[in-house]
C-alpha cells in the first residue's frame, strides 16, 4: 500500500473522483468545470512549505473551465504559490490571516491567476468559505451508492482483514442486491482543512467508515461488525 497516496480508489462505477467533485448542473452540463472564471483560480491547498514560504494549489478544475465532457481527461495541475512579504493572506471576510492558519484541503483563491507571464508569486491569497460537501468531499460518496473509507494512523501497518480483501469480501455480499460501493484507505491528516477524528467521533485508529453521497452512515473498529451492517442491507 502507497501511504504517500491519501486515498486510493480501488473501485469506481462512475467517473473519476476529480470529475465527479467538479461536475456542475445545468447551463455548465456540457462544461463540467465551466463554473469557474478565467480571473479567479480558485483551487485547495495540497501542500504547505513554511520553510519555503510557499503553497502548493491543486487548480485541476480551474485549468479545465473551458473543457468540454463528456470524457474529460483526469490529469491533475498544480500551482506553487510563492508568499512574499507583500503577499496578502486574508479570509474571505477581510480578516487577516497568516500561512500557520493555512491547512491542506482550504479552499484558496490565489491572485494573479497563473498565465502566460506567471512568476509564481502571490498577490493575494484568499482562504475561502467551505460548504459541507467540499470539507468531506475526499469522504463522501460519489457514486449511487457507499464509500468505504478505511482510515489509519500514519505510519502504521493495517491488519491483514483490513487491507484489500475487505472490499473484495464486501462486494460478494452485496452481490445480487441493488447496492454498490467504492473503496479507500488513508492516513488521518491531523493538518487537514477538517479534523476527522474529530468531526467523525473516531474513538480509535484504524477505523472503517461508510458514506452515502451526503453523509457518514455507519462507523465500525472491527471487522465482524463492519461486514454485518453489509449483510443486514440486503435482508
């Protein structure tokens, strides 16, 4: 298992994660990154070097506004914003803020938007409001379906019953039934925009979560227990 890889999907029924988390309804169907605008690169922070003074942007949507779908291609871009001492850093309501206030997975809006002169150097940047939906996006279903999430310490070796062939044993159960899931595994990140530990009411690492599209449904720590709310679904 790559650790460096926060979550690795092993299973999917629909488009890709990144696809499904920046698709738009309605005028911007055919675009499914089309809401957003060419002079605001809006993206989330990926990575924070304060030894650098600089941020790492994942701007894959704003780089894909003008892109038509159906089958849009999953490659990722990345932005290096670097801070200066003229580098405005502020949250969406004016207030001040500094990059120790700055986690992984905020919601930026990074000035000047990169172009054909970028120097990587920032202007302004913007942290963000946040709906629900974005905070857990990495957790939440994308599917019509669950996703289950298996979340350790880093650093730690997952139990044998805990890697891989849980899903494998989880989709046999749900064979022949009108369920259907994806899967991941991932370290809890104590810097994330969201503290999961927290959030979620985890009691101990490692845990396994099941998500539908809006929510987490069901929490289990052993996995007798997990695969018994898969075996009660389909009675």
């Amino acid at each position: 298992m790559h650790r460096s890889i926060l979550f690795l999907v092993i299973f999917l029924f629909t488009m890709s994660f990144i696809s499904a988390c920046g698709k738009s309804e309605g005028a911007h169907e055919s675009y499914p990154y089309g809401h957003y605008e060419e002079d605001k690169m809006i993206g989330t922070v990926s990575e924070i070097n304060k030894s650098e003074s600089s941020v790492v942007v994942d701007i894959s949507g704003w780089e894909k506004r003008d892109r038509k779908g159906p089958d849009m291609t999953e490659e990722g871009y990345s932005y290096s914003a670097m801070i200066t001492d003229k580098t405005v850093i502020r949250h969406e309501e004016e207030k001040e803020a500094s990059i120790d206030e700055i986690k992984t997975g905020q919601k930026v809006l990074v000035n000047p938007p990169r172009g054909n002169d970028f120097e990587g150097i920032a202007d302004d940047i913007i942290l963000l409001e946040m709906s629900h939906e974005e905070k857990f996006s990495r957790l939440l279903s994308h599917i019509d379906g669950f996703n289950i999430v298996v979340m350790y310490k880093d650093g730690t070796s997952l139990p044998t019953e805990m890697q891989e062939t849980l899903y494998e044993n989880v989709m046999n159960i749900l064979e022949g039934t009108k369920y259907r899931a994806s899967a991941a595994w991932g370290p809890y990140d104590e810097n994330y925009i969201v503290d999961y530990k927290e959030e979620l009411d985890i009691e101990q690492f490692p845990a396994m979560l099941v998500f539908d599209k809006k929510d987490l449904i069901f929490k289990a720590y052993s996995v007798d227990e997990f695969y018994e709310f898969f075996r009660n679904l389909g009675e």
